[in-house]
C-alpha cells in the first residue's frame, strides 16, 4: 500500500476514534441540588466534556438508594454513592431488605468506585440564646435529628448517643422532619436545637444565622477518644471529620461561635463518591478518572465548600472505602497511581 494511502488510512482511524470518546453519552445521578454530590457530578460533566471524555447528563435531586441499585443494573452509568449503602447493599439490610441478602450482594459487587469524597458531617446547632453551647445541655431538649427515616437520622441519634449516652426519646425529644422543611423549624423556634449534616462550610448556616447568633459544637476531646466514638467512626461508610476552628470562624464571622477545647472541631463524616458498572470499559473508567483527578485543583475554588469535602484523596485512612467494602473500578486504580498517588490495596478489585 502507498504511504500516502496508510496515512490517511491511519488519520481516518484517529478520526473515528476521537469522534466515538466525543460521542459518548452517559447518565449520571447526584442529591440535593448544591451539596457535595452535586458539586461533583456537575465539575465531572464539565471536564469529561472539555477533554471530550464523554457527555454526561446531570440529574439531580435523585434518591441515591435507588440510582445506586440502577448502576448495578446497568440502567444508570453513574451515581454519588454513601458508602454506607454498598455495605447494606451487599447484605440486603435496611433501604435493600426487599432485594434480599443474594440479590443486593450480586448488586453490590457490580458496583465500582472512580473516586471518593466526604459527603457530610454532622454538627450540633444551637442559637446563642437558648444556653446550649454543649452536647449535655441537650439534655430535656427538643432536637431537630433529620428527617422522617434514612441514614442521617441514623447517625444524627447515633452522634448524640455515642457523646452523652442519651437515646431519642430518653433524654431529649428528637424531632424528624424532611430536609426541606429544616430550617424552618430551626428559625421559628420548634426546636431547641439540631444534630444535623453539611458540608464545611454548610450553606444553610447562613440562613439560620439570619434569625441570630449561633454555637456550632464539636464533639468533646475526651468522648471523641472514647470507645463508643471509635467505633462509630471506624463502622462502615463512616471517617473521622477533624477541622480547623479558625478556619471554620473565619468561614462564619462574628454571628457564629464554634465550640471546641483546642482549635480542633471533632465530628463524623458520612463518606462516599462516584460509582459505575464493574463493566465500564476500562479506558472509558481511566479517562473519567484522570479529568477528575486533573480537575481537583479547580474543584477546590468553586465553592467554599470543596476543600473540606477531601476531594482528592483517595486514601482508605480518609475514605473508609474498605470497611464498607468498596473497590475501585480496575481504570480508575490506573488513573490514580499513574497521577502519583497510593491506591490501599484491600480497594483494589480482584476482577
């Protein structure tokens, strides 16, 4: 064959190569609109488009629970990912006792992560005002402890429970009520107090701020060492959340007071992240990955949030990964290692 000929046999090749990536449409589902899964999702469109990875459409506001099982299934490419759901999942507990223990571990292990992140952490709020500027003072109280069922009214009673020994309904008045309705009841008053999760900063504390001043507590130095404490943060889908109280007063201003011993806040954080079907073309999963990845510095300047989200990290001391028993898609452990990072190997898949 003529050179000329397989020179343009082989740009015809690229050609058609390079409009396939840019050809590749993926669905993709994230919660509440503003919070950390959501931020995630829509800078992953943004550079998967801009290095012409791939088009990914953004839905928002979706169930996790139910994406992640779509995932699984092969109906959905992608989804935001509580940690905690792979492990009850893969046992058929809880959100997933209707797939049953069989059906929700073949689920589970269809899963894949690309990269993981902190999808919030829980505080106790308090106006000024009320004298509660302490877990103890909750004592008799009525608090705001998140919404009807679901996994941050789980944690909220557990966070209480493993700091003052004190159970819902015996010892304080918790009161459930959906996320859009939460602020509300904060501002008029129904509620003493809320142990509730958000990112650092969180964007409603604003709002609340509006009505007075605040106390945001951190969790003693004592308790946190306790060994209830260290066994709710090393259960599965759960990471120490440890953060600057400068920093968090610098973020909040003079209306809001953050109560710590020492200039350490101490808390727990629901970990989770992006997750795809185990049989996402590797190179497809590799590519997804390596645009996060090269996007984290610019991630970090988008919202004041980010950068207490540990974007970037993917580390099983930080994420937790292993304890819930999630393992990184086989691309994106490529992607991660090449960037210069240490993938644990207990997140590396065996297939």
């Amino acid at each position: 064959m003529h050179w000329n000929k397989i020179l343009a046999l082989s740009a015809a090749i690229l050609l058609t190569s390079n409009a396939q990536a840019q050809n590749v449409t993926l669905t993709m589902a994230a919660a509440q609109p503003g919070g950390a899964t959501d931020v995630s999702a829509k800078n992953l469109a943004e550079v998967a488009a801009a290095g012409k990875v791939a088009t990914i459409q953004v839905q928002v506001g979706q169930v996790l629970t139910k994406t992640m099982v779509q995932v699984a299934q092969g109906k959905t490419d992608l989804s935001a990912a509580p940690f905690i759901l792979n492990f009850l999942m893969a046992r058929g507990l809880g959100p997933y006792s209707g797939l049953g223990r069989e059906k929700g571990k073949v689920a589970a292990a269809n899963l894949r992560l690309l990269y993981g992140y902190h999808l919030a952490s829980f505080y106790l709020f308090s106006y000024q005002s009320t004298g509660i500027d302490s877990y103890a003072k909750l004592k008799g109280k009525t608090v705001h402890n998140g919404p009807p069922r679901g996994g941050a009214l789980i944690l909220a009673r557990q966070v209480i429970q493993a700091t003052t020994g004190m159970r819902d309904g015996k010892g304080y008045t918790g009161k459930q009520i959906a996320w859009g309705q939460a602020n509300s009841i904060f501002l008029d008053r129904s509620v003493d107090a809320a142990v509730r999760p958000g990112t650092n900063p969180a964007s409603f504390v604003p709002i609340i701020m509006a009505a007075g001043k605040i106390n945001i507590v951190s969790v003693p130095k004592a308790k946190y060492a306790s060994k209830g404490w260290m066994k709710l943060v090393n259960s599965p889908g759960r990471v120490k959340s440890l953060m600057s109280v400068s920093d968090m007063q610098r973020s909040y201003g003079a209306k809001a007071r953050i109560i710590s011993e020492d200039n350490t806040f101490r808390t727990v954080a629901d970990a989770g992240g992006t997750v795809v079907h185990k049989n996402m073309d590797k190179k497809l999963a590799k590519a997804l990955t390596a645009a996060f990845i090269k996007s984290v510095p610019d991630l970090l300047r988008k919202t004041p949030f980010t950068k207490g989200q540990l974007f970037g990290h993917i580390s099983n001391e930080k994420m937790g990964m292993c304890r819930a028993g999630v393992k990184l898609h086989a691309g994106a452990v490529e992607a991660w290692e090449e960037a210069g990072f240490k993938v644990d190997d207990c997140a590396k898949p065996s297939s």
